[in-house]
C-alpha cells in the first residue's frame, strides 16, 4: 500500500482528498438497510448504578445465539449495542433487529439489568467502563481541546439508532445525500427522545443531539457543501480540514493541539514525529462522526434511540423516504423550509408547527409503502407527530408523575 511518504509534499493534500473521494461511496443498486441500537443498560433494582465493564461482558458472553444476525458490543459509558447484517430492504431488516432485540432483553433480565432506549441518559453521572484505549486516549482528547464535559457526555450518555444505507447509482448520489442531510432536522424532531441527561431537564428535546452540537463542527458537523452537487469531493474537503484526533501506533496517542490533516500530510505540523500514511487517514476517517457519514454507504447518525413500539416506524419511514422515489419526492418538498434547522429541531422537536408539518407529510409519505405488519406502528408514528407530540413527551410524563429512578425502573422491566 502506497504511503504519504512517497506522495509530492506540494501535492499531498490533492493526493489524499482523491483517496477520500474514490472511496467514500459505493456505486450500485439501493435496497440493503442496516440497523444499529444502542440502549443504556440499568440495574433494574437500582438504576443509579452503572453496570461495570466485567459485569457486562460476563452477562454477554452467555447471550443465545441471535436470530437475526446481530453483533453485540458495548459503548464507552455500557451503553449495548447490537449492529444488524445487511437486510433486503427495511422491512427484514426491522424483523431481524426486533428479533434480537427481543432476545437480548430476555437474556439481561435474566440478570436483573434492563436496557433502555433513549437517546441520553437521564439520571446518572457521565462515567466511561469500557477500558479500551482508543476510548482513553478520546477521553483525554476532550480533556485537552476544552470540551471535557460534551465529549464525555457523547461518549458515556448518549444512545442512538443509525441506519445503514446503499449510496446508490453514481449519477444519483449528490440528490440522494442532500435528501439524507434535508431530512434530518425533520427526523430529529420526530424521534427526539432525550429530554433529560444526568439527573436534568435540559430544555431540549433532545439532548442527544444538543450534545453533539456542542462538539467541534469540523469534526461533527454536517459535510454538505455549499451545493451538494458532488458528495465524494465535500467529505474529502471536509476529511482533510478537520483536526486529527488520534495517533494510531503502537499504542493510540491523542492530538492535544488542532492540526488539520492538510497541514499533517503537507509537512506545517508534524505528529507522532513522522508523516501520515495512508492507513493514517482511513483511521482518522473512523474520528469523524457527521450526521451523515459516508462509508461506501451511507451512515445516517441523527435518531435518538427510540422504544421497541416506535423505531421500527421510524427506521421504515427514513428508509423509505430515501428509497422509494414517490416518496422521496414528497421528502424533499416536504423538508425544504427546514432542511437547515438542526438545532430548532433538536430543542423544540415537533412543538414547532413547521416541523411538525414536515413530520406529517413525511411519515404520511412513507406510510404509503408500508407492509401490512407496520401499519399499526405507522398510523401510531403519525398520529403523535400530528399531536406534536415527540417519543420523549412520553418519558416526560413518566417522570413528572413518577420521577426518574421509577420512571427508569419501569421501562428497564419493559413497562
């Protein structure tokens, strides 16, 4: 493999941004989905705990074999995740997820841990247990570059669905990611569910997505250019302007001072006391987290996690929305009056009556296309978003009449 050693110091950068293009996005047919879902693991007798790392791990390596074909792992905070197989199409890739979803919580309860979904943790104290060290050396990232208190929330409190989809013949891509970036501000709203985070009310819907906006936007902010008319050459642009995380040698070192990788590849600043290679970008390509990230498919990372009676309507209706052409016609209409809001719609969710309109016409659109087996979770995901009302409102009215521990300790058994 060729290395940055060998490239034209004059040409780095050129050299690297056409490494980045030619292989962010996949040219092919649409039509396979992916589902990840992440849920915060409580201590159902006790939900300030936080389970331990060897706790977990004991608990998961006693876990069935899954029916659907999901991978387990653990989050830096103990947050589970399970990551699907490639499906045919949304409907068996919700069908193979709810299958091992419905098998992983068995097993926890078994050991008197639940696994909640919601997109932030609402009552316990940022605090990582998973000890590998690429999440140390994040951790003290953070620490160095003034956002301790956002990265270690994103790290330890903070949960979501990401949906896995095919970039796409070429000649649709630059339609195909202005639509996954115009919908989310909309999709935001529709399934924020994060009201609280560490033991507070924030006054955003979801805080979730307010933490990520507090981190450094060259590395978590959206890639779009400013026409979006060549995807590949926006998250080349974008790779090489945002700063480097992380060192990859012999052991994982964080970069306490902003360096682009430009600058790196180029010669200005040197790290780790010699020049990238090119396994050195494709690792710094792994610190960057945009909502929509391109990784041959198309990563869309702006769900809150959401409850087993909601997400497969939600994931049925982005997946469609992108999919299916009628449907991705009334998207992109329905969307354009708020196609930049991320932060309204994370703060204000579906009170805000243009979101709300969107949400509607959006979830009526996919509805359209659903199976029979989704109608229910359809009909329900539209009458909530024609109320206004987001997942999280839910959770809200649990802990005003309850409080947080109770209201935990009840959605951790399943209530």
């Amino acid at each position: 493999m060729t290395t940055t050693a060998t490239w034209d110091v004059a040409c780095a950068s050129g050299q690297a941004a056409a490494r980045v293009a030619a292989n962010c996005l996949r040219d092919g047919p649409i039509g396979k989905v992916g589902l990840e879902i992440e849920a915060h693991c409580f201590d159902i007798a006790d939900p300030q705990r936080r389970p331990g790392w060897d706790e977990l791990s004991a608990v998961i390596s006693g876990v069935p074999d899954l029916p659907g074909g999901s991978a387990i792992t653990v989050e830096p905070g103990g947050a589970v995740e399970l990551s699907g197989p490639p499906a045919d199409g949304p409907g068996a890739a919700i069908t193979g997820m709810a299958a091992d979803r419905a098998v992983l919580q068995g097993h926890f309860a078994e050991h008197g841990l639940g696994l909640v979904l919601l997109g932030a943790d609402p009552l316990r104290p940022t605090r990582r247990v998973n000890p590998g060290a690429r999440y140390r050396a994040m951790e003290r990232f953070f620490a160095a570059t003034g956002s301790a208190e956002a990265g270690a929330a994103m790290m330890t409190s903070t949960a979501s669905i990401q949906i896995n989809i095919e970039a796409g013949p070429r000649a649709g891509w630059a339609d195909r990611v202005r639509l996954a970036h115009a919908l989310g501000p909309t999709m935001i709203a529709l399934a924020a569910n994060s009201p609280l985070l560490g033991g507070h009310f924030t006054g955003w819907r979801s805080s979730r997505q307010r933490v990520w906006g507090q981190l450094d936007a060259a590395r978590c902010g959206p890639v779009l250019g400013d026409d979006g008319d060549d995807p590949a050459a926006d998250w080349a642009r974008y790779a090489l302007r945002a700063p480097v995380m992380l060192v990859n040698g012999t052991e994982v070192a964080p970069v306490t001072e902003w360096v682009a990788f430009a600058d790196w590849a180029e010669g200005r600043a040197q790290l780790g006391s010699r020049v990238p290679t090119d396994e050195d970008l494709d690792y710094h390509l792994t610190t960057l987290f945009p909502p929509v990230r391109p990784r041959r498919w198309l990563e869309i990372r702006y769900l809150d996690s959401v409850p087993d009676t909601i997400w497969p309507a939600v994931a049925f209706t982005l997946v469609t929305l992108l999919d299916q052409p009628e449907a991705a016609q009334a998207a992109v209409s329905a969307t354009a009056p708020v196609a930049g809001e991320w932060d309204l719609a994370a703060r204000a969710g579906l009170a805000d009556p243009r979101l709300r309109a969107a949400a509607v016409q959006c979830v009526s659109a996919a509805a359209e296309h659903a199976p029979p087996e989704l109608a229910d979770a359809m009909a329900g995901l539209l009458a909530d978003a024609e109320a206004g009302r987001c997942p999280g409102d839910e959770f809200t009215d649990r802990v005003v009449e309850h409080g947080i521990p109770a209201a935990l300790t009840q959605l951790a058994k399943g209530e």
